[in-house]
C-alpha cells in the first residue's frame, strides 16, 4: 500500500521547494545598481587623495638627494677645506639626473657656500634646493670652522634652473619661485 500524502501537505511542500529555488538565483538589477553606485562614490573620493600622493613619492626623491648632497658636502669640505661643485665627487652615488630631477652644485669665488639644487624636470613637480656654508663658532677662547646646512622647497611646482650659487646661509633663495625653508 502506497502512503498517500494529504494535498495540503502536498502544497506546502511544493511551496517550500520554490522558496528553496528562489534563494539561488542571485542578485536583482536594483542590488547590482546600488552596488556600483557606492563603488563609484568611493572611487570619486579617494582617487584625488592618491593622486596628490604620487607627486609626493616623486618629491621625496629630491627631498633625500638633496638632504644627501647637503650631508656629503659638509663631510668633503671637513676632508679637502673646499666644497666641491661636481655631485659625483662628494662620493654618495646620486646621479645627476633622473627621470623626475637633475642635480647640480654651485659654490661662491671663494667657495665659502654651495648650493645643491634638485631641479624638477617635470613641471608639476616641486624643486629643492640645499645650502651648506661655514660660519665660525666655539666658546671661550678658541673658535672654530663649522659647517650649517639647510633645505628649501618650492612652495609652487617650478622648473627652476638655477643661475649661480647661493648669497647666504640663512635665507632660501627667490629665483623663479619662492621657497620656503624646510627645516622651519
């Protein structure tokens, strides 16, 4: 004898089914639709954030070779009583150009002061230029030579080229653009 199973059962079982069905079918256009729209405005707010921080990347660059060549020029002069103009012979392997910069040194006649540029090539890129220069110092009796150095930023991008080798150890130059002492 078969069981025979009672039609609202058969009907409810046959609902339950469908509903089983239903839940597999995925997503409905109005969810989809939501979906991108949130993308798109989270993409339309951090798409400018990210891209001021590539020209931040690029601009350190400069910001360590500059700080670098300052550095070694301090340690060539305690060695030689000079500074020197050429990058490469302070010996920290800084290339005098790369893809974004080129770096140049220029001392005064008496090369008392260099001035180490990081020049942008690109021109939505910010340039850099160091001072190293020496002033005397010590306490009591005995005075010394010491080294001062300090670094400059453009405080707009600028290709600056520069003309000639810094006038003083305190100020930032104003060539093309203003620059704004960095360590201030």
């Amino acid at each position: 004898m078969k069981p025979v199973i009672k039609p609202e059962l058969q009907v409810k079982f046959l609902q339950h089914l469908n509903r089983k069905k239903k839940g597999d079918e995925g997503f409905t256009l109005i969810e989809l639709l939501v979906v991108v729209i949130i993308i798109g405005v989270l993409a339309a707010i951090a798409l400018p954030s990210l891209l001021g921080q590539i020209s931040k990347a690029k601009q350190s660059e400069a910001k360590q070779n500059v700080g670098a060549i300052n550095r070694a020029q301090q340690a060539y002069f305690l060695e030689n009583s000079v500074f020197t103009t050429s990058v490469q012979a302070v010996g920290i392997g800084v290339k005098t150009q790369t893809e974004n910069f080129k770096y140049e040194a220029f001392t005064d006649a008496d090369s008392a002061l260099v001035g180490n540029w990081g020049s942008s090539i690109k021109p939505a890129l910010r340039s850099y230029f160091g001072v190293v220069g020496t002033t005397l110092g010590g306490t009591g009796s005995g005075t010394e030579v010491l080294t001062v150095a300090f670094a400059c930023e453009s405080i707009d991008p600028v290709q600056a080229t520069p003309s000639g080798p810094p006038t003083s150890t305190v100020d930032c130059p104003t060539i093309d653009a203003t620059y704004k002492n960095m360590g201030k």
